[in-house]
C-alpha cells in the first residue's frame, strides 16, 4: 500500500487483483444489484487509489480498510437511490391531476355515436348488416356468415368495404 501511496501503478494492479473480489462481495451484499456492485467497486478501487496516502496501518490491515470503505461507499449508493425514488414518488404524488370532466365526456360520447351511426347509413343493406353482426352482437365471420346464409368470404368482402366506406365518412385518415 505504501508504493500505491507513492503512485505505483504496478502495485495498485496488484492491490487491486488482491482485494477487487473482497470488495465487491462487500458491495454487493449491501446494494444486491450486480449491475451497480460492479460500478460502486470501481468507484471504491478508484477511491482507494486516492486515499491510499491516508492509509493508517495502526488502525487495521489493508483488507479491512478496503472493506469499510466499500460499505460506507455502498451504503451510500443505497440512500442515494432510495432518495432518488422517494422524491420521484414525492413528485408523482404532488403533481396536481387534470380535473376529470365526466359531462364532457359523455357528450364527446354522445357525438361520436351520432357521427358513427351517421355513417352507417351510408352503407348498404347488407354492409350494415355483416358490420353490425359482427362488430354489435359479436358475431365471427363463420356465424355471420351461418346467420346471413352467404359465403364467409362474401361477409369478410361486405365487412371490409363497409368499414372503408365509415373511415371515408367520418374522413379518418
């Protein structure tokens, strides 16, 4: 550690093949996430390089040093994300919601009734009809076709162009 100190870099990839594995367990016990244990060991490993002039060896061995600094740094990171969270959620639950207008809602309902039921009209007799057995009873293309005793590709046809004709009406692009 003392040629870490001076800015060995040699040392430190010694160091660092020594007590890289003994950190991040350390981390990630803590924050339990692989993803952010791998970046919080490499914050830690680059902190160590920084403070290894500080390091104290009256006050335990390099491994320990290295194992308080991991979990203080990943203790950290843990309070640091579950802040983040708490203030998204803070945010979320003071946001002020749009007022929920329930007349407007029923008359745009209303409306957009009249303007389909106004397009059907447009339609043939036996488009209207395959289009509301299938789209108002429920009806598949076998059992509308079954009901109105025409081929099951005739209802698709009539279906098809009928939905066609509504689109031109309502002028839906």
């Amino acid at each position: 550690i003392s040629r870490v100190a001076r800015g060995d870099e040699h040392a430190f990839a010694e160091l660092y093949d020594l007590i890289a594995p003994r950190v991040h367990s350390t981390v990630l016990r803590v924050v339990r996430d692989p993803a952010m244990s791998e970046e919080v060991t490499q914050e830690v490993m680059v902190e160590l390089w920084r403070l290894a002039p500080r390091y104290d060896a009256g006050r335990g061995s390099v491994a320990a040093w290295a194992a308080t600094v991991a979990h203080r740094r990943a203790v950290d990171r843990v309070r640091s994300t579950q802040s983040a969270r708490d203030r998204d959620q803070r945010d979320i639950d003071s946001s002020p919601r749009a007022p929920h207008d329930e007349v407007a809602e029923i008359v745009e309902d209303r409306l957009e009734r009249e303007r389909v039921t106004r397009a059907m009209t447009a339609l043939t007799a036996t488009q209207r009809e395959s289009i509301e057995l299938a789209y108002f009873s429920g009806y598949t293309y076998r059992e509308g076709a079954a009901g109105l005793e025409v081929p099951e590709g005739t209802v698709k046809t009539r279906i098809r162009d009928g939905l066609i004709r509504i689109r031109d009406e309502l002028e839906v692009t």
